[in-house]
C-alpha cells in the first residue's frame, strides 16, 4: 500500500497557495482506480507548482511522474522569495 500526503513546511502561505486540510491519499497495489485517482491527484499539485519526493527507508529523492511502487509520496507547496 502506497499514500501520499501534503506538508506545510512554512508558518504562513500566501492565498494562491492554500493547503487542504491533511490531505493524505492511500492506493493498493493492483487497485487500477486508486492508483488513477493519486496519480490525478499527484499531477494537479505538480501543475500548481509544488514538489513531491519519494520517501522511501533507503533515501529520499525529487520525483517528477507518479509511482504506485512508492510506499510513501510527499508533497510540499512552492517556494516564495525573490
């Protein structure tokens, strides 16, 4: 079983960066309509600009596509500065 979940890293984000309340998204391995339902879900954040990561025990790493095999997905919002 895979999940993936939101993390608010800073104190305050603007309005056009909103975080749904604990968002956390589960899928079982051979379940065709919950891996399709995390990976829209996946692809909608890193359209808006957010960042996901792989957390698996070995290391954790950028991804850039969904992959039901993770057993965990993070996803963290854009970064503000200038």
């Amino acid at each position: 079983m895979g999940e993936m979940i939101a993390v608010k890293i800073l104190t305050s984000l603007t309005e056009e960066q909103t975080l749904p309340a604990h968002i956390r998204v589960k899928w079982r391995i051979g379940d065709q309509k919950e891996i399709e339902r995390a990976e829209k879900v996946f692809a909608s954040y890193l359209a808006d600009g957010w960042i996901a990561f792989s957390d698996e025990p070995k290391a954790r790493q950028q991804i850039f596509e969904f992959d039901p095999r993770c057993e965990r997905i993070i996803l963290m919002p854009p970064l503000g500065g200038g």
